[in-house]
C-alpha cells in the first residue's frame, strides 16, 4: 500500500526545487530502474506493480502505478533514489560541455550518447535542465548511472583548462580535417541560439559537420549532431 502523503511527495518530485530539497529524484521503467539498481546510487524506496526477485518494492495496484507516474504510459516499477553525493569537477579530461541545453529528451540523448561513445563527464551550464528532471532520466535509459553529471559556471570551469576546446558551430572546420587528442573539450551549445557569444571567445577551434549534399536542411538537432561528431572522435581516437 501506499499512502496520499507517499503519492505527494512522488508529485513533488517532479520539481527540480524539491528534487533538490530532499536530494531524492524517480526512476521509472524496468530496464532504467535495474540499472540504477544495479549501481553505486543508493535507492530511498521503490514500488512495483508485481513481486521482482531480489528487489524489496512495495507492491501497488496498476491504478496506483497510474497517479505515481510520470509516464504517458505507467510502467510496472517506479523508484525513488538519492541523489549522488558532488564529485570533483574533473579538469584537462576529455568532457562534453552543454551550454543551455534546455529539451529534457535532448539531455537524456545525450547522456546516452556519451555512455554510448564512452564519454564519462559532461559539464552542463547553470541554466541547462536538470539531468534528474524525471524526462531526463527516462531518455537517458539508465546511463545516467555511470556517466557523471556537473553544473558549472562555463566561463570560470574554461577559464581553468588548458587543453584543446572544440565549439561546435554552423560555419567552422570540417571535423574530418580535425586530429583530436586524447584529451579535450567539445562544446555544444543551445537548441535554438548555439554556443553563447561569451562562451565563443573561450573555443579555440570552430567545427562543423560538412554537408555532403545539396540539402535544403540548413542545422542538425543537437542530439544528431552530436552522435555524428562522437562518432568521427570515437573513430579517430580507435584507430589511433
């Protein structure tokens, strides 16, 4: 069973401001809750709409499921973790910089896409969406638990590193003509506006993703384009 008090403090953590006043944020979906449970995050209480071995959820009926979830279509377990504890930001390591990604399904992608092309630190902005924003998580499909999160002022983390920094821009240098190092940071900016001007003055190589054809299509979605770019480094860096 489940209590009205329990189910509102579920609600509530829809909410980034309660999110971050409890330091609890829901995971849904069978395959995203196992990977969640199967890491280091430590998991508050958990509910299920049937018996899961070697779990202890609290059973709750499909009607119930429905008022808890977040989802257009309730799943059969939903999970409430703790937030994990702040790293150290890492500096001069290879990292994925977003400046005011604003789409919870853009963030999720993109946690995926850097658990995918083994990419383990993103340093968001301050005004990128929150990466426990329960669509987050649900997009991510459980690489929010083993790719490392980190809200930084840009302009004071880029101030501090000192190796290569990619902007990725509509008019730059082919990646293909790029040698990437071991080390660097790329950058990917906002939907709609790209990387913000006082972020531009700290990249030192503009790249782009040549177009090959002679399309009408004038941009990539940022979750497109990112796959496209990880995917030249993650050659690059294999071969060599």
């Amino acid at each position: 069973m489940i209590t009205n008090s329990e189910l509102k403090y579920i609600k509530k953590l829809g909410r980034k401001k309660y999110r971050n006043l409890h330091s609890h944020f829901i995971v849904e979906g069978e395959k995203v809750f196992k990977d969640f449970f199967e890491s280091n995050i430590q998991i508050f209480k958990s509910y299920s709409t049937k018996k899961v071995k070697g779990q202890k959820n609290i059973i709750v009926t499909d009607n119930c499921m429905k008022k808890m979830t977040f989802l257009k279509n309730p799943s059969n377990v939903l999970g409430i973790f703790s937030t994990p504890k702040e790293k150290i930001t890492p500096i001069n390591k290879k990292v994925l910089v977003l400046d005011d990604v604003s789409d919870p399904g853009n963030l999720g992608s993109i946690i995926r896409l850097c658990d995918w092309f083994g990419f383990k630190n993103i340093i968001c902005s301050k005004k990128t969406v929150d990466c426990y924003n329960p669509k987050v998580v649900q997009s991510s499909m459980g690489s929010l638990a083993r790719v490392n999160v980190f809200y930084e002022d840009l302009k004071c983390y880029l101030s501090k590193v000192s190796i290569p920094v990619y902007g990725t821009f509509l008019q730059g240098e082919s990646m293909n003509k790029v040698k990437f190092p071991n080390e660097f940071v790329l950058i990917f900016g906002n939907e709609s506006n790209g990387i913000s001007k006082s972020i531009s003055k700290l990249v030192n190589r503009k790249i782009t993703i040549p177009k090959k054809s002679k399309s009408l299509v004038d941009s990539l979605n940022i979750t497109s384009a990112t796959a496209i770019i990880m995917n030249e480094i993650s050659t690059q860096l294999f071969k060599s």
